[in-house]
C-alpha cells in the first residue's frame, strides 16, 4: 500500500526509463553465527509477470523456515466480516480515499493488481509449504495509522507535473505507477529515494508514521530476532529499504551491518 499511495502523492518523480534487464528486485541480508534474515523490498501491486521471483530471491525465500511481512490481510470466505469488523473505528480524509483510490485505479490501467504483488505472491507460495507466516503489524494497527494520517494532496494536484504538459492525471499517475513498477524489478532504489525525500519535504507528519516511526520498530524487531538462531524472509514495502531513514540505516545504528545480495 505505501508504494501505491506515495505514487499517487509523489507522482511528479519521474525519471526516465532504462531498458528493462531481467528482474532482480533489491533484497539485503543480516546475519550473525545462527541467524540469518533476509530483506526484501516488496511492490504492492504488479502486473502478472513473476520472473521476480526467481534466481536469488527464489533461493532465499527457500532457505527460510519463516515468511514475515509488514501484516496480514484477511482472505477467504471470513475476510469480509473481518475488515467490516475493523472499519467502522477508522474514517481516513477525503482526499486520502481519493488519492488511495486513485493510485488503484491507475495501476489497474496498466495491469497491476494487488492479487499479483510481491507481499501475496510471497504468502501464497509461503503457506503452500507450509511455511510459518506472520506480520510485523496488525491490520488494525495499519487502519488506525491511515486514520490518523494528516490529509494527502489531492490527486489533481499530486500528478499534475508528472507527464507532458496536457495530460491527464490519471495518465500521469499511470505512467508513474509502470515507472515505478520498472524500477523496481531493477533493484533501482533512486526513484524511491527521490519519492521518500519528496514526501518528507512535503508531508513530513505522514513521512514519521508511515516511515520514520515503523521503521525504528521493524529495526528493533529484527535486532531481537537475530537472537533466535533461524533463517527468516521479511518482506516489506520498497521504500522502507531505501532512503536516510530505513530499516537498514537504524540497523546499523544498533550494530548490525547489511549487504545487498541481489
């Protein structure tokens, strides 16, 4: 969800596209003498190609006895009765809604759906074998941070710079989302730098919670967990691995250096 909301608020960052290499999304590894957690960045929401999910990823993924990932939607014939459940406490801004909604139906145009993002593609494959799957946070945590959140720009207004002079935002945001998806598979962690620096000159109240705040407390998660002897795959939104900011940064803060394996 960060990714498809910092694009529909950010969409004016845009750089040029490379020729696409095979996918190699950016992942990070930390490990002591028994340890060993892998760092995935992941995208929310893709188009049906999974040849992400091969070479080193793949590997990795197998390695682990555990799947950890930022939380964990309701699925399944209980799934609408737990998010009726959880909603009526959380009525986020207008022009939240509107951005969020926004984003969906842009990454929608170009064939990118939740159901295809690297979180679900990751849990599904995980629970097929059998692997323990859990959420740094709870859903309702999430629903209650999004009700706090200050509002976002409206999507007028967030896209307009983001393609030639004369498109339409939602072409904008579209072109941005493909953008964004692309550099991603790159392992091209610069767009999401410039997004998360764009969004704390812009935002910075919504740039501490989605950010700042939950990326001390998944640091802190993870300095315990090395603790426990194990090989664990944490997958969490890109932007979290990127930027002065991350998960990495106040990793190595406490101590505990990482290394891009891929």
């Amino acid at each position: 969800m960060v990714n498809l909301l910092a694009a529909a608020a950010l969409a004016a960052a845009t750089p040029a596209v490379a020729p696409s290499p095979p996918a190699q999304p950016a992942m990070f590894v930390v490990h002591d003498a028994d340890t060993t957690i892998y760092l995935f960045g992941t995208f929310h929401a893709l188009d049906g190609d999974h040849n992400w999910f091969d070479r080193g990823v793949r590997s990795a993924f197998e390695q682990s006895n555990e799947l950890v990932l930022e939380t964990l939607l309701p699925e399944g014939p209980s799934a609408p009765q737990q998010l009726r459940h959880a909603m009526p406490s959380v009525t986020p801004s207008a022009s939240f809604l509107a951005t969020t909604r926004m984003a969906i139906t842009a990454g929608r145009s170009q064939g990118m759906q939740v159901d295809n993002g690297a979180d679900m593609v990751l849990r599904h494959v995980a629970e097929a074998e059998g692997k323990y799957v859990e959420g740094l946070e709870t859903l309702q945590f999430q629903l209650n941070m999004f009700n706090k959140m200050p509002p976002a720009p409206t999507p007028a207004v967030a896209v307009k710079a983001a393609g030639p002079a004369g498109q339409q935002p939602m072409q904008a945001l579209s072109r941005t989302m493909t953008e964004m998806q692309s550099a991603w598979k790159r392992g091209d962690q610069s767009m999401f730098v410039h997004l998360l620096d764009q969004l704390r000159a812009g935002s910075p109240d919504t740039y501490r919670m989605m950010f700042t705040e939950r990326n001390a407390r998944w640091a802190d998660w993870i300095a315990a967990r090395m603790q426990t002897p194990g090989t664990v795959f944490v997958a969490v939104g890109a932007g979290h691995l990127a930027g002065k900011d991350s998960v990495l940064v106040r990793l190595a803060e406490k101590g505990i250096p990482s290394q891009r394996v891929n």
